[in-house]
C-alpha cells in the first residue's frame, strides 16, 4: 500500500503537527487581541457576550498580544529547526520526504548487513529507504583489480566493496555513481582505478586510518547509515583447495579451478570495535547474499563477528545466493549454502532464510550456463533447513553490467520481503510508507 508524501507529513514522530498546530493558535491569538484593540463593534459584541467584563478591553489587548507573539515566535522558531535539521545542501525531492528521512527513518529498527562483492550494496540499496539505522559490516580480503593494485602499491586496505557500500547508501545515488565510478582508461598508473577507490585510498594516508577514512566519505556522500570495515587489519585470505593445497589471496582463490574445501585468515584479525558495538545494537542481521567462501565468510572468520552475531538478541536472517558461482559453488543446491555456513556459524541461532523462486529469463539462463553457473537449487526441507523459517519469493532483476545482461537480486523485492516477512518492522510506519525505488541492481 502507497501513500502520497504529504501524507508523511502527519505521520507521528516529525515534529510538525505540534509547532504548527501552537502556530495557528498562536497566530488567532495575536489576531484576536489586535481586532480587540481596534474596537470594532463585532468584537465588542462578543467581549461583551462571552467575557463578562472581567478585563478591560485594553488589558485583554494586551495579554492575547502578548501570548500571540510568544506562542508564534516559539512555534515557528521549532518549525524551522525541524525543518532544518532535515535538510542539507546535497538532499533533494520534497520536504516530506526529507522530514521523514530526517524523523521517521532515524526512529526505524536498527539493521546489520554483513557481506561484500555485489551482493551487500544490493541488502543497502533496497532497505535503506525503510531506515536510516543501517550498518554495512564489508570483507576487507579483495585483492583483485584497482583494489588488489592500491592495497600492494600503497599499503592501504581494500577499498573497492567499501566503495559500493557507501554508493549504496549515499543520498543522491545516481549522481555520486557517475564521478566515483569512473575508471581512468589512461595514465601511467591511472588505467583502471576508480575515481572512488583512489579518493578512499587518498583520505585513508591523508587522515593516517581507513575508518577515519570510510567516516569522512560518509559525510562527502551524506551516507545513511554507516559503511563499517570488518577489520583494520590488513590480512589474506587463504583458501584449501580438495587436494589440500593452500591458496593465498581472494582474486587466486576465486579464480582456481579446484574445489574449496574450507577458507582461513592468514593471521589472527580481530573485529574493528564499531562492527561488534552495531551487532550488538541490532534490531536484524542480514547475512548474505553474495560469494560464499570469499564475500560472506570472511568477515566471519574475523574475531569476535561470529559470536558476537550469535550472541546478538536481534531477529537474523540469510539470503539465499540466486546462482552457482563458478570455481566456487559448483553444483551447489540452498541446503549445500547453508551447511558450509554452519561450519563457520551457529545457523540455529538464525531466525529465517530468504530464498528466490523467480526463474532467469531463457536466454540469460543459457548464457550462465555455459559460463557453468546454474539457478541455486531450492531443497530446503526438513532437517536441511537448520530449524529455519524458509521465506520463498521473487526476488531476481537481470541488469546491464558492462553491456552483458547480469541476474542479481531486486533491491526493492528484497528489501520489501524483509520487511513484510520479518517480525522488526512490523510495528513500523516505515513498512506502509516505502518509497519507490529503481528495481536491479
């Protein structure tokens, strides 16, 4: 169900209604006491009808002036700061969708994504028009492309997937997308960094840390929410392979043949503080989607995220990946998803599990299927399910990516599964108040 936007306008909880309400009393008040002063026979009527002559008219002038002029200073004074607390430069669209960005969605469930790759912005993109409390716990293992090239050539971690996060959640999306997804196709060390990497990386040696860093591009962006590393520390991600071979390195271990038999850190890596402070705050934790072994349980293996996720009283749910990722998930079904997980976390202290049923388009499947990636299987039943409420819906949008038609998750889809199905919004106004937002990814 929609509603127009001036509706939000009385929704409880923005502050309007109340200022503007003492405004016009205000406002009849200091109108009233005027006309009493001009004497005019209407008044004089009723002054004589319905006050009884328990003042002179001068004096009772005098006191609805002074109320009038009190009351509407104040109210407007309150008005404006309502107002002005909503908006800021860089925010368009109208004032209600401002004030209930500003109000309502500041009072909306507080949710955790964990993740990273494509499949964490795509969780962000969707929810962050149902609430503003939103905190994107991101893999910090990619050493793949412009990544991968500034986090040798620089020392500086990885800022790629941070990067699309905090896309995700900017306030003006589509016009940020445009500059800091440029990729530079010249330059002696410029060709193929993106415009956002190398801002990340700049920010990060200029202010000394990557948090510093991730925090002031926030601000830049005028994020909402906050984009969280899953730690500081600058660790490999190594990978066993069936033949008991170790790989080092995320893009190597993607792109090796051999099946994963298990992945590790390097070394030791605790939890950046921020991350375990946000679980523990959330109202809802949403695992996945994304690549399995080098999106979604890395930021597992860092220590403390786990537990922390396991101990948290928040409502926890997976999204179930919508194709096999090939060299990584062959011939995977959803039950093959969630058992590799639950080598890495206590899937019965999950709630639900979020799985498509939508099927790729005919000529898109065929394509995927010579790349040898197929549908993920849905044979969640029974004991395969981990005690899990299994939650089935369309869920998949195909968009252009670099020209090629691409399956991924539908934002709007997802985002309105969540907060439909799941029990943290259901006494929200944002649930029945959603904006429209563009489908794909």
């Amino acid at each position: 169900m929609r509603f127009p936007a001036w509706v939000k306008l009385l929704l409880p909880g923005l502050g309007i209604k109340r200022w503007a309400f003492l405004t016009l009393v205000s406002m009849g008040a200091l109108s009233f006491g005027t006309i009493c002063f001009l004497g005019e026979e209407g008044v004089r009527w009723l002054y004589r009808a319905f006050l009884f002559h328990v003042f002179d008219r001068p004096i009772l002038g005098a006191i609805f002036v002074i109320l009038g002029i009190s009351g509407a200073a104040y109210g407007m004074h309150e008005l404006v700061r309502s107002i002005l607390r909503a908006l800021s430069p860089r925010k368009g669209g109208s004032l209600a969708e401002a004030l209930y960005e500003a109000r309502i969605l500041k009072q909306a469930p507080k949710v955790v994504a964990v993740g990273g790759g494509t499949g964490l912005p795509t969780v962000l993109r969707g929810l962050k028009h149902y609430t503003a409390n939103i905190a994107a716990v991101v893999t910090m293992m990619d050493t793949g492309g412009s990544s991968g090239r500034l986090r040798n050539e620089l020392d500086v971690l990885p800022p790629g997937d941070v990067r699309n996060c905090l896309l995700a959640l900017a306030s003006d999306e589509a016009r940020m997308e445009r500059f800091l997804q440029h990729r530079f196709v010249t330059g002696e060390g410029l060709r193929g960094h993106s415009l956002g990497n190398l801002l990340l990386a700049g920010l990060e040696q200029s202010l000394g840390s990557f948090d510093l860093a991730v925090e002031e591009a926030s601000h830049l962006l005028s994020v909402r929410g906050e984009v969280l590393p899953a730690t500081l520390e600058n660790v490999q991600l190594v990978g066993v392979m069936e033949d008991g071979e170790e790989v080092i390195g995320e893009e190597l271990i993607a792109a090796d043949p051999r099946r994963i038999i298990r992945v590790k850190l390097s070394r030791r890596a605790v939890a950046y503080p921020s991350v375990l402070a946000a679980i523990g705050e959330a109202d809802l934790i949403v695992l996945g989607p994304g690549s399995l072994f080098t999106s979604i349980i890395p930021n597992l293996l860092v220590e403390g995220i786990a537990k922390a996720i396991e101990d948290a009283d928040a409502e926890k749910v997976v999204v179930m990946n919508l194709m096999t990722q090939p060299g990584e998930t062959d011939g995977f079904t959803a039950s093959d998803h969630l058992r590799i997980l639950a080598e890495y976390i206590d899937l019965n202290k999950f709630n639900a599990v979020v799985v498509n049923i939508e099927s790729p388009p005919p000529e898109v499947l065929v394509r995927y299927q010579k790349e040898g990636s197929e549908p993920v299987r849905d044979d969640l039943q029974g004991t395969k399910t981990f005690g899990l409420r299994v939650i089935r819906a369309p869920l998949l949008s195909v968009v252009e990516i670099g020209g090629v038609p691409t399956v991924k998750h539908d934002p709007l889809k997802l985002s309105r599964v969540l907060v439909e199905e799941l029990r943290t919004f259901r006494h929200s106004w944002t649930r029945w108040f959603s904006p429209v937002v563009r489908g794909g990814e």
